[in-house]
C-alpha cells in the first residue's frame, strides 16, 4: 500500500484557511487547531462548565438502550463505561442515514473520529470517547435514499430505494417496507461482480436490512458492523428517547431564540465582510427549529409575535412553545446551526470531525455558543481518500497519466492520444486542407465583392459552410479512430469512472461495499492503519 498526498478542488477557503491558520478565519473560531495547548484548553473549559450540561448518566443510559440494539459490541459497552467516568470527554461527528452507509467519506468520517479520539486520549491521559451521530432527524429523503457502485461497463450502477414518502418527514421516521430491502439486495448483488468476499459482504448487508424500519436503523447496524469493533457510539438525533432528555435544551433554544438569531446574523455578516462564503442560510426571522406536525417536519420562523412555519400549518406564542417542548420533545428538530448546541448540550465535545462544507457553516455558530455559555469545540476535518485499484493504477502507468490529470478531466488527453495513433495524420491533414481552401478561396470572395457587394456576404456564408461540412467529415473520422481504439479507450473510461465518477471525488459517490466486495472486511482495517492526518490533507491510496 501507497499513500501519496493529492490536491482536491473546489473545497472551502474559509475551512482551508482554518486549517492551515491563515487569513481572517481565526477569528470566526473559538480554538487555534494548530496551537499546542488547544487539546489542554478545551478540556479545562469542559471540566468547568459540566454543570450545563445533560446529566451524564442519564445520556449514557439513553446510549445503551440503542447501541444495545444496533451495535452490540463488547467494544461499544466498554466505551460507555468510560464515558460514565466524570472525567471522560468526547471526539464526535456525524452524517445522514443513507444506503448502504452512503458514500465512502461516511466510512472516513467514522475512522477519523475513532482515531482523532485515541490520539487526544494519549495527549491528554485520560478517556476519550468516539461518537458517531447519525442524522436522522433530517428530511432530505432524495439525497439519502440511493448510492452508487462501479459496474464492467465501465458506468456507475445507481441502486435506489424507490419509495416516495408522502410528507417531509425526518428519514428515521420513514419506513421502508420488505419488498424495498429486497429489492435493493438484489440490485446490489447483480451490480457487484463475483469475488471470493461476496457472500460475506451480502450476508453484512442483508443483516443490516433485517427488520430494519428504515434507513437510519439500516445505517446504524451497517456502521456498527464496520466499526463497533472499534468502540464507536453511536446516537440516532431522532431516537424519541433522546428528545425526552433533550427538552430542557430545547426550551433554552425557545427561550434564548431572539439572542440566537442575532448572534447567527451577526456572525454572518461577518464572515462575508472576510470575504468568505457563507455555507449555510440564515434566515432574517429564522427560529433555526423544526417542528414536526401531522409526520411532517416544519421549519420555524417569528412572524408578529408567533412561531409558525412558511404555510402557516401551525403557529404557537412563546409561552404555547414552551409548553410543547415540555410535553412533546419528540416533536422538536435541530437544523444545522441549532444542532451543534445540542451536541455540546448532551457531550463534553472535546472536537468535533467535520467535512470542510461542515466547517466552513459551523463558523456561523461561535457566537451562538456564547449565548448558552458554552464554547465551539475544536474543529478537525475528516481524512479524505482516493483509493486507486491495481487495475487502474496499471492503466494510469500505461497512458502516464497523473492523479491530478485525471482530476482535471481526460477529454483532452484522450484526444491527444488518439492523435499519437493516427497512423495516416488524418487531423494534420484536415488542419492542412481548411487552410488551402481558405487560402485559395478567399482571394474569390474579394473578388466577387467588387464585382457587386452583396456577393461578398454571400462568399463568407459559403466558405463557413463548407468549412462546416470538413469539419464534419473530421469529426466522422475522429468517431471512427475511436472506435478502432475502442479498447484502449475504455481503458481511459475506467480510470475516470473509478476516481471521479461523474466529474466527483469518488469518496462522494461511491458505497464502501464496491471496495469491501474486492478486498475483503480488511480494507477497513488497512483504512484504520493508514497514519492520522487532521490537516484536512487529501491522500491518494494506492491498494
């Protein structure tokens, strides 16, 4: 195994000049990542404000309950042990339910907490705990519900679920019948080709499905298969057992809610006077809440003196608010700028793992913090990866072609190429026959125009035509040499399909059990192996 350090585009400058202590990101954060006594820092603040949290116990007791049920490992029940001692603290981070786990940077986000927790252990010389929070209370259903594996073709196969939920309901609370677990089965065992880890990686996931309601009971089983082993908790946002205990927080978010949108505004506008983007809307009026009514997850906004959403299905005074929050929590939804304080509401967060999108939004969030006397966390961006398969890396070899040249896109180079093997210079012989014809039809054109002027017009049109119907005819040959390189090129196509499925990181597409079927559960293990870099580095692994 190689691992080579690769650059990948189109990330956040706000999240990169964080990372790397440049610019003016430094003041939209609560801790310098880089200084040497942050770990130190956070740690003795969390001691001193245990107090505002949930009581510990009590969380742990919560914790057992699920994990006990979707990822019962030896390891899990040691880890909440540990997290019972006062003296414990907390690496988490976490994504949507999706498919299968979702895409591939789910499976790194889980191997950085894990490893971002042991590391800060050692540091500090005493418990750290990894968790892993599992956004079920979210509503994006199409963004969840389908992954993607690599097929011969070489395409990527979508498999789908294709149940259409009738309202906006958070995605643990959809439930997706037998028939949909079944046919997903299928379509994943058709899509992935024969290897000797096949039937062990159907048997994972069918376990996965197995009396699964949805998605997010799938996730959690799944993930707790990959890393239980580990020790990694794991919560679902939307496990009605946790909004009983959360319903104090959410009153302080009810009752703060006025001071909460001033400082997510203020912050706002700060970061865009820095020159950054903002990642994440801030609504003027946003309650930065959901409110689930009839199944149906609504957003909250303040409109004349009322809680109510955009259609105006309910609308609540701040006294009839809090009521509900404490007689229903369960009915009661974090959106992202309100769902880092309750995380720090329910855990001593030691850091939080996070993508550089994440990042980039929780900037929003600092002073927001402050208003319940609480403090970001540290932020680390999860490891990211490419993973180049001996097949590819051959073909890569073969056509000396670059991680980044692939990256860039190999239109371009393709064609190039194909150039190198035209035998009979066909392009160099059309470059040559557009401009003998233009050179001895121009001087025709002039003429004609003298003779009347309208003929001049009439020339241009019938050189562009003509120039048109050469061009076509090139392009003809340009099929055709394709085609007798039609091997050779698929070649290409499988290297371009395998890291950047659809012009994206293939860490954003693809599932883990497109890797896991070729290399066995141990690509999990090699993954856990490969040396921590919370730099936000991407690295390019060659299996």
């Amino acid at each position: 195994m190689r691992i080579i350090p690769a650059e990948l585009r189109g990330g956040s400058a706000l999240a990169e000049d964080y990372i790397q202590g440049t610019g003016r990101a430094r003041d939209l954060y609560e801790y310098d990542v880089l200084h040497a006594d942050a770990y130190a820092q956070r740690a003795k603040r969390l001691d001193e404000t245990e107090h505002l949290r949930l009581n510990r116990k009590d969380v742990v007791a919560c914790l057992r309950i699920y994990n006990e049920q979707y990822n019962a490992h030896e390891a899990v029940y040691a880890s909440l042990d540990r997290l019972e001692q006062p003296d414990a603290l907390v690496v988490a981070g976490g994504q949507q339910s999706g498919l299968f786990t979702g895409p591939m940077l789910v499976v790194y986000k889980a191997a950085t907490i894990i490893k971002a927790a042991r590391e800060a252990e050692e540091r500090l010389e005493r418990p750290v705990i990894p968790v892993f929070w599992i956004a079920g209370e979210d509503h994006d259903w199409d963004e969840v519900n389908h992954t993607y594996v690599m097929a011969n073709d070489p395409q990527a196969v979508k498999i789908k679920l294709n149940k259409q939920p009738e309202r906006r309901s958070s995605v643990s609370a959809i439930k997706v019948d037998a028939a949909e677990w079944k046919q997903a089965m299928a379509d994943i065992e058709q899509s992935l080709p024969d290897s000797e880890h096949k039937a062990d990686i159907l048997r994972m996931i069918e376990h996965g499905f197995d009396d699964s309601y949805g998605l997010s009971e799938s996730f959690a089983k799944l993930l707790g298969l990959l890393f239980g082993a580990y020790g990694l908790v794991l919560l679902d946002s939307a496990d009605p057992s946790l909004r009983k205990l959360e319903a104090s927080v959410f009153r302080r978010l009810v009752q703060h809610n006025d001071e909460l949108e001033q400082a997510y505004r203020a912050t706002a506008a700060r970061i865009v006077d820095y020159g950054y983007h903002l990642q994440a809307d801030v609504h003027e009026g946003g309650a930065n809440l959901f409110y689930i009514h009839e199944e149906e997850r609504l957003l909250l906004f303040k409109q004349n003196g009322l809680f109510t959403d955009r259609r105006g299905q309910v609308a609540f005074t701040v006294e009839e608010l809090l009521e509900e929050t404490d007689r229903h929590p369960e009915r009661f939804s974090n959106n992202v700028l309100t769902r880092p304080l309750m995380q720090d509401s329910l855990f001593p967060v030691l850091a939080s793992v996070l993508g550089l999108g994440e990042i980039a939004y929780w900037a929003i969030t600092r002073d927001a913090f402050g208003v319940l006397e609480m403090q970001m966390p540290l932020l680390l961006p999860r490891m990211s990866f490419t993973l180049v398969e001996p097949g590819v890396e051959k073909h890569m070899l073969k056509y000396e072609l670059s991680f980044g040249e692939v990256r860039d896109g190999l239109e371009e180079r393709k064609k190039q190429w194909i150039v190198t093997h035209d035998q009979l210079g066909m392009q160099e012989q059309f470059a040559g026959a557009k401009e003998a014809f233009v050179r001895i039809y121009e001087p025709l054109i002039q003429q004609s125009g003298l003779i009347e002027k309208g003929l001049l017009r009439l020339g241009e049109t019938n050189r562009e035509k003509i120039l048109e119907q050469i061009s076509y005819l090139e392009a003809k040959v340009q099929e055709a040499l394709f085609r007798q390189n039609e091997s050779a090129l698929r070649q290409w196509d499988r290297i371009e399909w395998s890291l950047f499925p659809f012009g994206q990181p293939q860490e954003r597409v693809y599932t883990i059990y497109h890797f896991l079927n070729r290399y066995g559960l141990g690509l999990i293990d090699m993954i856990m192996d490969v040396p921590t870099d919370l730099a936000g580095t991407h690295r390019v692994i060659y299996v």
